[in-house]
C-alpha cells in the first residue's frame, strides 16, 4: 500500500528500485576533477526524474582513498575532497524532498590503516585497543598464522615490526580487519552506524557483510578442487582455496541482530547486505535475511557475471525461491566493481542499445528490489583505458590479466556539447569518453526510442502495475532462449517473456493463462492465434485473467 508520496512506510524497501550513484564520478562542483556531495544534490533532479525510489551513495567518508574510500579513516566525518557534513545534510534534505530515500555505504568489516583505532592497536600489545583487530603470532619458522588468502591477492596476513606480530587483511595492507570477537568493537561500530541513523540517512548497503567474523582459531582453509585442478579460470590465488574460515562464520548472525535492532530503533530505515560467497551465496542470503530480525535483503553477484541466457537468469532465480524462505532479494546487473553488463552481454556485432533496453525490462520484472548503477540508464558501455590511466590497485597489480574496474567508475556524461561532458570544468580524474559523450543525458532527453526514455518508461510501468513490485513469480516451460514467467499479486497476473536470442522467436501461449491482453514495452512482440512472436532481444509483457485454470494459480512466493 502506498501513500500520495508513492512511500509504503516501513516496507518501502520490498520492491523499491534504488539508484547507486559513485560520488567520485557523479558531478565535481569546484573543479578539481573529483565529484563532491554538492555535484549529486545538483543532479538529483534527473535520478527522481528516472523513477526510483531511492540512492545508494558509495564511501564518501574520510580516507587515504588506497581503495577509492572503501579504506574508511573516520566513520563519522566526509571526506574533503567531497565537502563537509553540512553538504551532506543538504543532499538529505533535497533527497527527501525529491522522494528519494537515501542509503549510504558503511564499510564495517575492516578500516583503514590510517583510522585511529589502528594507529593505538599496532602501538602495543596492552593498550585498551590492541585487541581491536585481528593480530596473531607468527609460525614458528616466521610464516603468516595460516594460509588464508586476500581477495587482492597474496596473503592475508601483514607483518608489523612495532608489535612484531601479523594482522589480518581482507583486501589490501592498507585496510586491516576489525576483530568483530571483541564486543567492544561491534558498539563502536554500531555507534558510528547510529551518528548516520540521526543524520536522517533511510538505509545502509553493508559491503562484505560475510567478512564481519573469522574463525577464533585460525583454521586453515581447504583447497577448493577446482582450482587445484586449474578449472575455474582463476585470476588471483583467492579463488583457489574454499573459504570455511575467513569468513561467513556463525557468529555473525548474532551480529546482525543487533544492527537490526539499532536500525528498528528508528522509523523505516533499512539495509541490505553485499554477500560474496562463491558457492554457498544462496544460503546465506537466507540466512542474513530471514526470520525477521536480520537484514531486510541482501544481493549476491549471481547476475553480475558474463551469462546472458534464459537459462542462467531462471536457474538464479529459481535457486533463490527455492532456497530463501521469508527473506527478500535486491538483484543488479551492473556496480562499481564489475565490467558495465552493456559491454558483458552485447555479442559480437550487436546492438548495445537494445541491450541495454532489454536488460532494464527484464530486471523490472524480476522478483525482488533492484539496484541501478549511475549511467546504466544511458547505455553507457565500459570504457577502454590505459594502464597510465589507471587509479585501482586491483587493475594496477594485476595488468593487463585484469584490467580493473575502472572501466566502469568513468564520470557520468551529462552535456554532450561540453567539456568533459559537463562531469568538471577541471581534469577528470579518470578519462571520459568520447562515446559516453555522446550519449549524455542532454542528448537523450526527450529523444522518443532512446536508452533514457525506455528506462523511465520501464520503471514507470513497474509502479503502474504492483504485481511487479510484491507479486509472487512462477516460471513458464518454453523452448530455445526464452524466458517466461507469471507475476501474481494485487489482483492481478502479468505475464512477461523474453527472447535472448540473436533471432526471432515464436512462443506458443499456454492455455491454462486463458486470454492474454498485450500490455506495449515497445519492441514489437505481436500476439496472433495464441502464438506470441517476439524479436531478437524482444520482450513482452501481458496481462491474464486472475480465475484462469487452477493449474496456473500456484505461482511460489
């Protein structure tokens, strides 16, 4: 149920359509090349114009930026390369204004080594926050404590000639572990969460909320079979271990009660929960997401990879709705850290545009909440840089075997007449391309059959029919590259379908929908004689009569 403001109260997050906006690559305010906090409320104008319902900021906190702000040195401040609270606070206010809600990223798992937590814990071995992180002696023969891996490669473990002991690091050196065990650490932590809740901020993305806790005692992981027989196409020594210890552990359930408790304190906020986790995504997004006194939702990076196929996206989903009982999902297609899914799923010889087109009808239609990234709704595709170019310690060490994500944290292209695209009147801090500008948001506004009119005309019809929004979903037996389902809810069931195809593609409809009344998407699907024709990359979406056969009334969820 919703209110004239388009808000559902407590529950606006089932559903909701959220927008990621990467401060850094947004909109500079003052000419230095670096988006600020004033540049997004300068432009939040077109993020309400989308439709959405609310904005994910990424790390715009105080930091040495050694992993473009997800290396935090201060919880409680912006840093200044973005502006002052003050600024902060004005980009609620306009949010708010504009019936946007807004989440901000709160990056928990490990800190800086710049924060002041660490700079006391590697001091000493007795001061009143040497236990704040996760040290450990060496082995005997000098060695790390055990063989865990960084997701950046290498060892997890780094040596500190003060306390002469090793700490643990997830990611880079430069970002330790905060050492979760320690009570003490986890109400720090929550204090911090708790200075935003009173900011005004509606909601928190959690990054690496599986990272929170390791095991107490420093259990070597196992060799995941795959890698040891060289079969998963590894690009860095993480994926060749099975991840039993580092992280996911079961303490964390306890954990997110207590954020959950914090955040319950407080009217309609929300948070959901980056979780990667290789094989056992799945359960637990389950587990962080049910019973309801856990997360609201997490996402897992199921859809963020190269399978474009009917098969993959039904397999996904399928999997979840079979897995999560009463928990809830957030799919994406595309963020900061993966290859933009234009430049992922268009083939050889396509045509990003209807890629792009099809990609956000499909994602409008799934079951669950879902995320855009800044410039997917513009077509934008992964830029192509140098490795002079190149600002990510990931692509840095690892050129040209990974490129990075650079490629996809480019600034947004706003004025295709202008400038750098209208991004600053300085030097981008990453290139901006020719052809993103020539896709700015000026260049599309208004321009009928353009990626920008498909994605508010897409999330227009996502409001307009709630099925999409809360229904339940059941997939629908076809045959090639086709993916059909039923939406049921609010009194009616829509019938969406989509050929992934290269080629067109002919779907018999099911007698059991009983009539079907064609509802436009605008890529020429055609029903005649109960057969439903749809093109290459075509979609459909229908609407069925609610009494039709019992058959079709058992839709899951």
């Amino acid at each position: 149920m919703t209110d004239g403001n388009g808000e559902r109260g407590a529950d606006w997050w089932r559903g909701c359509v959220i927008y990621q906006i990467y401060p850094r690559s947004f909109q500079d305010t003052t000419g230095d090349g670096s988006g600020d906090l004033k540049g997004i409320t300068a432009r939040l104008g077109h993020v309400a114009s989308l439709g959405v319902d609310a904005i994910w900021l990424s790390p715009f906190f105080k930091s040495p930026m050694a992993d473009m702000g997800y290396d935090v040195s201060d919880y409680r401040d912006v840093d200044p390369m973005f502006g002052a609270l003050e600024d902060f606070d004005v980009l609620v206010a306009e949010a708010h204004r504009l019936g946007l809600k807004v989440v901000i990223d709160q990056v928990i798992s490990h800190s800086s080594d710049k924060h002041e937590w660490f700079v006391e814990s590697r001091a000493s071995r007795d001061n009143p926050k040497a236990d704040w992180y996760v040290w450990a002696d060496a082995r005997s023969d000098g060695n790390a404590p055990n063989n865990w891996l960084s997701l950046f490669g290498g060892p997890a473990w780094e040596w500190d000639a003060t306390r002469r002991q090793y700490y643990m690091h997830n990611f880079l050196a430069a970002q330790p572990d905060l050492n979760f065990h320690n009570p003490e650490v986890q109400d720090a932590v929550l204090d911090t969460v708790r200075f935003w809740l009173e900011r005004g901020v509606d909601g928190f993305r959690l990054d690496t909320v599986n990272y929170y806790f390791h095991d107490r005692w420093l259990r070597d992981n196992p060799p995941l079979a795959e890698s040891v027989a060289g079969t998963n196409g590894a690009t860095t020594t993480y994926a060749f271990q099975e991840h039993l210890f580092d992280k996911t552990r079961p303490e964390n359930l306890d954990f997110l009660r207590r954020f959950r408790a914090l955040l319950d304190e407080y009217q309609d906020r929300a948070a959901v929960g980056e979780v990667g986790d290789e094989d056992r995504s799945l359960q637990t997004l389950a587990a962080y997401t049910s019973g309801g006194d856990r997360l609201q939702m997490c996402y897992t990076f199921d859809l963020l990879g190269p399978q474009f196929s009917a098969a993959h996206i039904r397999g996904c989903v399928e999997a979840f709705e079979g897995t999560v009982a009463d928990g809830w999902v957030c799919w994406a297609f595309s963020n900061h850290d993966v290859v933009r899914h234009v430049s992922r799923w268009t083939r050889p010889g396509g045509d990003p545009d209807r890629v792009a087109k099809f990609s956000i009808a499909l994602l409008a239609c799934l079951r669950g909440s879902i995320c855009l990234y800044q410039g997917e709704e513009l077509g934008l595709e992964e830029a192509e840089l140098t490795f002079e170019d190149l600002r990510d310690p990931l692509g840095i060490r690892y050129w040209p075997g990974v490129k990075g994500r650079d490629g996809c944290r480019t600034p947004m292209a706003w004025e295709a007449g202008a400038d750098n695209g209208g991004f600053t009147a300085g030097k981008p801090w990453l290139p901006l391309p020719a052809s993103h500008r020539a896709r700015a948001v000026d260049a599309q506004n208004g321009e009928e059959g353009s990626v920008l009119a498909a994605y508010r005309a897409v999330l227009a019809s996502r409001k307009r029919y709630p099925a999409l929004v809360s229904g339940s979903i059941r997939f629908l037996d076809t045959e090639g590259d086709v993916l059909a389902f039923v939406r049921v809810g609010e009194g009616e069931r829509l019938v969406c379908v989509f050929n992934f195809a290269d080629e067109s593609a002919n779907w018999a409809l099911p007698p059991a929908l009983g009539p079907v009344e064609a509802i436009d998407l605008g890529t020429g699907a055609v029903i005649a004689e109960d057969v439903l024709s749809l093109p290459p990359l075509g979609c459909f979406l229908g609407r069925t009569n609610l009494t039709a056969s019992p058959s079709m009334s058992s839709e899951a969820r």
